[in-house]
C-alpha cells in the first residue's frame, strides 16, 4: 500500500511541478483577463504549488509512521531542487517547444 501511495505522490507532484509551466490559467483554473500569464506569476504560483506539495507529504508522513520527524535545511533545499528538475518537461515547452510549434503551423 505504501509503495503506491508514494508512487501516485511522485506522479502528482510532477504534474504538480510543471502546471504552471504549461497551462495560461492560474493554478490551471483560474482564466487571467490579459490572456497570458507572466513569468512571475508562473514562478509564484509554481513555488505555491511547491509549498502544497510538501504539505501532502507532512501528511502522508504522518499518516504512515504517525509521526512527522524535523528535517534540517538540506532536506528542503533537495526536495526543492528535485521539485525543479520535475519542472524542466513543462519549462522547456513553455519557452522553447511551444514557440518552435507555432511558427510551424
């Protein structure tokens, strides 16, 4: 049982990681007026989506071993990282793959 939860956890955290990325809506819901998102609120509400994440983790963590032990700041500063690498798929469509099939059509 555990090993699928943290399989379905690594899944959603990289749809999670490259949303931002890929969809124009905010959060992939919320329609901006201007029609294109700007790079900041990419960044933004990737980082949020980052927060939400490691949240479901605390959670799945103390769901498993009923307890949710301290981490020093290396284990966030890799869980952020990993969380980074997760979004390069969505990144390089964004700037790169989306305008390349663009100008093909």
């Amino acid at each position: 049982m555990l090993g699928t939860v943290i399989i379905i956890f690594v899944a959603v955290a990289f749809i999670a990681a490259n949303l931002p990325w890929i969809s124009d809506h905010l959060f992939g819901v919320i329609a901006l007026k201007s029609g294109k998102k700007p790079v900041w609120l990419t960044i933004l509400e990737w980082f949020i989506l980052y927060l939400l994440i490691g949240m479901v983790a605390l959670g799945i963590e103390k769901k498993f071993t009923s307890d949710i032990y301290s981490q020093g700041w290396e284990f966030y500063a890799t869980t952020f990282c990993l969380f980074l690498v997760f979004a390069l798929p969505g990144f390089i469509y964004r700037f790169d793959l989306k305008h390349l099939l663009q100008r093909q059509k």
